[in-house]
C-alpha cells in the first residue's frame, strides 16, 4: 500500500484516480508548517503539493520513503529540485493541463477584439446606448498569424480553421508535412508581420523571443493588425505597441500577460481604448485546475508502481559508475546543443548524435538528453524543457533522434559530435574533454576550430581573404565590443573560412548589421551560454 500525502487544496475530483486505487491510501493535510510536514512525511511514499507548500530539502531528507513530489500546475518553484535528485526523488509537474483553457481564453480575446466587447459593454451600462462606435470585423476570410505552434499554438490553429480563417505559422520546429496536415502554412516571422489581419503569439518567452515583435516590425507590419498575447510579457515591446497604434498601424491589441506583473497603475494599456487587458487568465477555469491535479495523480501512480513516466522535471536516478564517467561530459553536451540551436535555420526534423571513443563503450541515454535538451532549450525556453522531458518533447514535435557509437575518435579521447537536419540545411559541431581545459568545441561544419563554449561567442562565416580580421576588430572595438579571444578555421587557403570570437558582452543588432555590409563576410551569428 502507497501512501500519498495532499498538503495544499486540490480538487478531490482532480485526484479521484488517486482514492479509487486500490494499493493507494490518501491523506490530504493542508496548511501545514515546514516542522509538522517535517515531523509526518516519513510516513509517505509521495507528496501533492501546488504552490503554497515549499518542499526544501529538509523535508526530502525527513521523507525516507519518498519516492516522488508531484506539482498540480508549470512552474516548480517551491520543490528544491537538487536536494530531490540528490535524494533520487522525482520531481513531476502537469505542463499539458491548461492547454485548452489557454487556446480558448486566446480566442475569446480575438473575438472581443473584433468586435469590441468589453468597450461596448462598459458603454451601455453606463447608460449611453451607441451602435456607432463599436463597428467590428469579421474572423471568416481574415489571416490569423501565429507565431509558435506548440500545444496551445496548434490548438488555436485548429479553431481557427473552424472559424474559416486562413492560418500562417511560425514555428522553429513544425515540419511541412505537420502544418500540411493541421491546415496551416508556414511562414517567417516578417511575412506573418507584412500579411496577417490578426496576430496571437505562443512562444515561451527568451533571449530570442524578446521583443520579437518590436520597432522594426511595426514599421513594416500590415495597416490594421489586431495583435493577441496570452503567452508571455515581453515577447511583444508594450511601449512600440502603443506607438504603432496610436500611429494608426495597428487597429487593437488584447493582452492577459504583462512585462511587469502586475502591471504599474500608469501602464499605458490599462487607460487605452483600442488595448483589452486581463489579468493572466489564460489557465483559470475550474477545468484546468481539474486536468492539472488529473494529469500529476496519473503520474505520480506511474512512478510509485515502477512504469513509465512523461512529466519528470529533475535527473532520474543513474547507476552511479555511469554517472561517473559521464558526469563532465553534461555540460559539453549542453552547451553543443545551445551552439546549434542557435545557429540553424528552418524546422529541425533530426537530430543526428554520435559518440566516438571511450564513449562507445558507455550508457549514453542521460548525455543524449542533455545535448537534445541543448537544442530544444534556444526556442522553447529554459523554463519549459529539461533532460527529462526533452526526449518527449522532441517526439511531440516530430523530431527524430538518431545516436551512432564508434571506437574511433580522431585523435581524441572521446568525441561527442551533433548533427541537425533541418528542412533548409545541415549543420554539425563536435566537442570533446580536455585535460587542463575542460569543454571545448573542435569542429563545426567540418572546420577544424578550438573554442570554449561559455559566455558569448560570435561565429564569422567569411572568405578568407587579407584584412578581414583587422576589419572586424577595427568594427567592433569603434562599437565598444571587446575581443577576448578568436580562432580561425579553413580548409584551403582563400577559400571559405570560419571565424569564432569571444566577446566581453552581448553584440548589438546594428553592430551585427553592419559586420554583414564588410565584403567577404557570409553570416554572423552571436551564441549565448
């Protein structure tokens, strides 16, 4: 018999499975203090929690038969994770439970846009009866852009669709055989900005997706966009909003997420009449809190009975002579996947992972999830993915995984090498170990190189041809950029060649722009650790 403790409000319906198993005894206890959770969970081989219990690592070390924690919601910001994995704990969350109450909040918020609801509503009981000012459009025939198609993206697709509008995507890893089939045309980012009538962004929010819709994308977007967020602030710059509409540019905005939360009392949104705001709504109906208890009880009955789980948020347990010998190799891993994902173009449709050396020799599953991990993490976010999930999620988004071993090594000890294939191109690097040195990267794109992969990196495809590096110096020192180190990779003397300089800090937009306008420089990109 399993016993499970429920320390914070749960709905019972959303942990029903949990009271009908048979070799489950529930016990929900909630309001408790750090010392009488301390005091009973030795009793318990598992723990419910939402947001109000933190589950430090005093309560793993009391939890002697704890086998997992599960989270009903996302984020897990209140279970040391560290002290779990130390404690060989798992740690399960519910990303999936508010996938549909978030695609339908992000409509209901399309349709008060088109039509100005909330305006008109405030305007009629407030006693004035005006039939003029509120004149809307239509969904039918529209172009709804949206940008990042993942659970909640693809299910806003969908209805859409039902809706008789026309659909472009963008999304970094949807194959044109999936988008073929939900009905949707992939796009680039400008084109969906130049042709959508209405536009509802996805993405998690990082370095990348910052501000992606800004200034520059104002200026070319098309006259009368109707823009939707219910992802995250700050994936959309609020202040150029605002510009664009009261320049005209776009006809309306609805937010339900800010930059700031909660937003400042002078907030521009929050006195605009063309801007509808509401309060991070995207998952609070009774449903989701439902399907997110529903979701984590069906997981944690997974881990306690020794089946396969989906939802882990932290390192399950490995054989510790395995973790020895791989444990250095995690962080390179890491860091090549980060490197290509940042540098490739199109959807992602393999990832190809080989291991040569020593290595061959060794269960290499826990270092294949740090380097898919790596990949995945550039466009879907440090929150959102981890070396548990990430093999599923690159299932969910049709991304085959290939891993080869080889006893050859080319020269080094062990050689970790990973290749992307994606729907415009192949790109490849390898790293490896060295003594004294720690991580580095030996080889991208069949060019011999050696570089460390830490901090910023700003990657040079150039024609190798005199006076171009004291270009770039000269460039970027004029820009108060500084060069800490650079390496030069070719394979034939004025030929192609690669370029890899390490920076002091991050390369601005126009500095990039204009290393671009240099003769014989092919590409630029700037690669953050």
């Amino acid at each position: 018999m399993f016993k499970v403790l429920v320390s914070d409000p749960i709905s019972d319906m959303g942990i029903q499975k949990l009271y009908d198993a048979a070799d489950v005894q529930v016990d929900k206890k909630t309001g408790l203090s750090e010392d009488e959770l301390a005091a009973i969970i030795g009793e318990y081989d598992a723990l419910l929690v939402r947001s109000q219990t933190r589950v430090t690592r005093r309560i793993m070390e009391a939890g002697t038969r704890l086998k997992v924690v599960g989270r009903a919601g996302v984020g897990v910001d209140n279970i040391d994770l560290t002290a779990a994995t130390d404690r060989g704990i798992v740690v399960i969350n519910a990303p999936d439970g508010n996938t549909i109450t978030t695609c339908e909040h992000t409509f209901a918020m399309m349709m008060a846009l088109a039509r100005h609801i909330p305006q008109a509503y405030a305007k009629t009981i407030s006693g004035v009866w005006d039939r003029k000012s509120f004149l809307g459009v239509e969904l039918r025939g529209k172009t709804l852009g949206v940008v990042g198609l993942g659970r909640i993206g693809s299910e806003v697709a969908k209805r859409a669709k039902a809706f008789g509008m026309n659909i472009l995507g963008y999304d970094p890893f949807m194959s044109e055989e999936r988008a073929e089939k939900l009905g949707i045309k992939l796009a680039s980012v400008d084109e969906i900005v130049r042709t959508a009538d209405f536009m509802t962004v996805h993405t998690p929010l990082t370095p990348e997706t910052r501000h992606m819709i800004g200034r520059k994308q104002f200026e070319v977007m098309k006259k009368g966009m109707r823009i939707i967020n219910c992802a995250r602030g700050g994936i959309i710059d609020e202040l150029a909003l605002v510009e664009a509409i009261d320049q005209g540019i776009v006809a309306g905005a609805a937010f339900d997420v800010f930059e700031e939360e909660p937003p400042k009392p002078d907030h521009p949104f929050l006195h605009h009449p063309k801007i509808i705001v509401t309060p991070h709504l995207g998952a609070s109906t009774v449903e989701a809190q439902e399907n997110v208890a529903i979701d984590v009880s069906e997981e944690v009955l997974h881990v306690l009975r020794d089946e396969p789980f989906k939802n882990a948020v932290n390192m399950p347990p490995v054989p510790p002579d395995v973790a020895k010998k791989l444990q250095p190799y995690f962080g390179l891993g890491e860091a090549l996947g980060r490197f290509l994902g940042q540098i490739v173009t199109g959807a992602v449709g393999e990832i190809i992972v080989n291991y040569s050396g020593e290595l061959a020799d060794v269960d290499t599953q826990p270092l294949t999830r740090y380097l898919v991990k790596g990949v995945l993490t550039n466009h879907l976010g440090v929150e959102a993915v981890n070396i548990v999930n990430a093999m599923h999620l690159a299932k969910q988004r049709d991304v085959n995984i290939i891993v080869q071993k080889s006893t050859a090594s080319k020269g080094f000890t062990n050689l970790v090498r990973l290749t992307l294939k994606t729907n415009k191109e192949e790109r490849t690097v390898a790293g490896t170990l060295l003594s004294g040195y720690g991580a580095r990267i030996v080889e991208i794109d069949g060019y011999s190189i050696d570089a460390s992969p830490e901090g910023i990196l700003l990657l040079v495809s150039h024609n190798d041809r005199p006076g171009i590096i004291g270009r770039m110096g000269t460039l970027l020192g004029s820009n108060n950029v500084n060069i800490a180190t650079m390496q030069v990779g070719r394979k034939s003397i004025g030929g192609s060649a690669i370029m890899v300089l390490t920076v002091d800090n991050h390369v601005p937009k126009e500095v990039i722009d204009q290393l671009l306008q240099q003769p014989e420089i092919n590409s630029v990109h700037e690669i953050n650790f």
